[in-house]
C-alpha cells in the first residue's frame, strides 16, 4: 500500500531564475553519494526544520501559506486550489518523523479547509481534501474525515457533464470564449472519486472518472505523447471547439507541470482501475519526459519544454517533484528493466532537489522547501519562487523512494 492520500484509507482505516543549475560540484556533491535511505533521513531532518520556523509563522494567522511574495509568505484562502497542499505536508511530516507535533498541526489546518467539501465552483476538491483529509483518513482512520471526502467527492460530481463526458474544470471566466473547459490538472482530483466510489460502495463515482480520464486520452494528447493544457468543449454536443494553453508557452507547447500532472494521474488511474489504456499512456508519457532532448542534465525540467528562451528559461521544481513521485508509483506496473529506469530516474530527480541547488537552507526562501519553482509565467506570477505543491509532491515522493528501498509497496 502506498502514500497517495486515498490509495489506502480504506486498509489503513479497517497518502531569480535559474538556467544552468550545477549537476556536479559543490551544490550536488552533498547528494549525489549518500545511500537512499540516508538522504531520505537526512532532507526530512532539514524539511522539519524548514517548516517548523514556516508553521511558527503563521500558524495564527487565517488562511494556508502558498509562495513568496515580495519577499515575505504569500498565504491564500480555502478557496484557493493550493489550499489542502500544506496540511498534507504536514501529515507526511508527521507519517515520516512520528512527531506529535505534525499531527497536531496537521489536524489543525486540515480542519481548516472544511469548507471545501461543498465549494461546487471549481474542480480541485481532489488537491485541496485529499491533500489534508485523504492523508488524515489514511493515518488516524478517524471516521470525520472519511465523511467529509464524501461529500467532497458529492460536490465534485455536479461539474460532470455525460455529454461531453467530463469534468468542467473551470467556471467560465470573464471575456473568455470557452463554454466548458478542461485542463489536464483535472486528472489529479479523480482519485477521490475512485476512493468514494470504494469507500460508499457507488459505482457511480467511478464511473465519472473513467468517463473524464478516457475523454482526457482521447482528446488532450498529441501523436508524440505530451498534452495540451486546455480543451474546450460544446456542451451540447460534447464535441471539441479549441486546445489552447493558459499557463504554458504555446497552444501547441509542452507545459512541464501538465505533462508531469498526466504522468501522474494515468498512473493513479491504472492503479485504480486496472485498465490497460491507462497503463499504456502512463509509460508514453514517461518516455516523452524522461527522453526530451531538453531535459537538463539535472532532471529538473525547464517550465515549457518548448520555451525557445532555453537554456535561459526559469525550471520548475514542483514539475520535477510530482515527475518523481508518478515514476516511482509507475515502477510497480512495469518489467523489472523498466522499473529500474523509472526508480533511478526518480532517484536521480530527488537527489536534485534534496541538493543545495534547490533545497532551501535555515532562513532562506519562506522556510518553504523548494526553489526555483513556476507557478504561471504566461501571467508573470510566481516565477523562481516555492510553492506549496511541490514540497507536498517532493515529500510524497520521499516517502514512496523509502518504501521501495525498503522492499515495500510504495503507490496504492
């Protein structure tokens, strides 16, 4: 059983820019030989550090914190899509030191996103409950967080359209022409809805997921495997009216984040569903990453792997944390030979981030985790700064490379 937030609930109850980065010298040395299991100790050591000064800050204030903003912690709303990613921080913490400390916060700031249980006006109930309370679920087994799961995966299922066979991930925005978007983000939040589906006996949960991943192969890919970020679609006919970009280069580019969040959800779905097509785009995916000619030596993908400013174009650490987790889940469902790239890749990836190179030291960068992250260049927001999502994602990712040194399962 694994460290995706609802993989295991059910069992557990009865988861300045930066160009050329260095991959040798003093930034990676500190990395780049330490035995596994001794670099997974050692940046959770560093991550408990960092986040306790980061919980000491603004655990009194409302709302979640989520970057850094002219210098000072960035915190957001539970309306904000990022909203769940810092409790669940706080639960792998606590599942990887057993400090009461994170379990005490933890339960404190995911009762702190409550409200997003019933918030019928966007699609990311899957990030900002399963974060908190699937991860809660999985290590307390309290009944209350199963509940509300529940009903977050009821609120998630009004956005399903049968026509188009999808999700809506966004309401319609002002002066924009779309009539029912979906992004490929939008793969990430089916996982509750699998997990209801078990967890009430109600197919019907995961019946939409299906429906919403298979129309999400059909229509976001290209023929060399990467995805568009949005397809609008009639709602009427379900047929496709655009495939557009909001937060990558081009229409026509790859976005690193949403190559890595599809990597990320067909895996999950496979996992979930044990259907072959899934599996099948899982590993296309992966091989479009992990052999781009414009990958960095360091594995930490540019923003866009298209951004003709490259090599003089911002990375995105949180696309390399949530590659990384996705790889090492993918592990488990492939041949021996195949597992092995995946791992070592992943590895590789890890020990990038966990060098000084991105890994923020005592003081540094909000006392988030990872630098050099990309949240939307396009608008010019959080460029080279943290973001919630990729320490939640880089500490999944630990987790699951301490299960699979240790022999364990580590993905679902």
């Amino acid at each position: 059983m694994g460290y995706s937030p609802l993989a295991r609930v059910l069992a557990t109850a009865v988861c300045g820019i930066v160009t050329t980065l260095p991959l040798v010298g003093t930034a990676m040395a500190a990395t780049a030989d330490k035995p596994a299991a001794e670099l997974v100790r050692d940046t959770f050591a560093a991550a408990a550090e960092r986040y306790g000064t980061l919980l000491a800050k603004v655990q009194r204030q409302p709302g979640f914190p989520r970057t850094v903003e002219n210098g000072e912690v960035r915190l957001v709303d539970v309306k904000d899509w990022t909203a769940g990613f810092f409790p669940g921080s706080l639960w792998y913490l606590y599942e990887a030191t057993g400090d009461a400390r994170w379990r005490a916060a933890a339960i404190d700031y995911t009762a702190r996103t409550a409200p997003a249980k019933f918030d019928k006006t966007q699609h990311d109930l899957g990030f900002m409950l399963g974060a908190g309370y699937g991860n809660g679920y999985r290590l307390t087994g309290d009944p209350a967080y199963r509940d509300a799961l529940l009903a977050g995966a009821t609120t998630l299922v009004t956005r399903f359209n049968p026509k188009v066979g999808s999700i809506q991930s966004w309401d319609l925005w002002k002066n924009s022409t779309w009539t029912f978007p979906v992004i490929v983000d939008n793969m990430m939040n089916l996982e509750l809805l699998t997990w209801a589906s078990r967890a009430a006996n109600e197919p019907h949960y995961r019946d939409i997921a299906i429906a919403h991943a298979d129309t999400t192969l059909k229509n976001h890919f290209r023929p060399d495997h990467s995805s568009y970020h949005l397809v609008d679609y009639d709602p009427q006919s379900g047929a496709v009216r655009g495939r557009i970009t909001v937060q990558g280069n081009a229409d026509a580019s790859a976005w690193a984040r949403g190559q890595a969040w599809g990597l990320y959800g067909y895996t999950m779905m496979y996992r979930e569903t044990r259907k072959d097509e899934y599996l099948r785009q899982a590993h296309r995916i992966a091989a479009f990453i992990m052999n781009h000619p414009r990958l960095p030596a360091d594995k930490v993908p540019y923003w866009d792997f298209d951004d003709p400013a490259i090599p003089d174009a911002p990375r995105d650490s949180s696309a390399a944390a949530i590659t990384s987790s996705a790889l090492l889940e993918l592990a488990r469902f492939a041949d021996k030979g195949l597992a092995q790239r995946y791992r070592a890749f992943a590895e590789a990836q890890l020990r990038s981030l966990a060098s000084p190179a991105y890994l923020a030291g005592p003081g540094e960068n909000g006392d988030f985790l990872l630098k050099h992250a990309t949240g939307h260049k396009p608008a010019g927001k959080e460029i080279d700064v943290p973001l919630n999502y990729g320490d939640y994602y880089f500490l999944e990712a630990l987790l699951r490379l301490k299960a699979a040194q240790g022999g364990a399962d580590a993905g679902g």
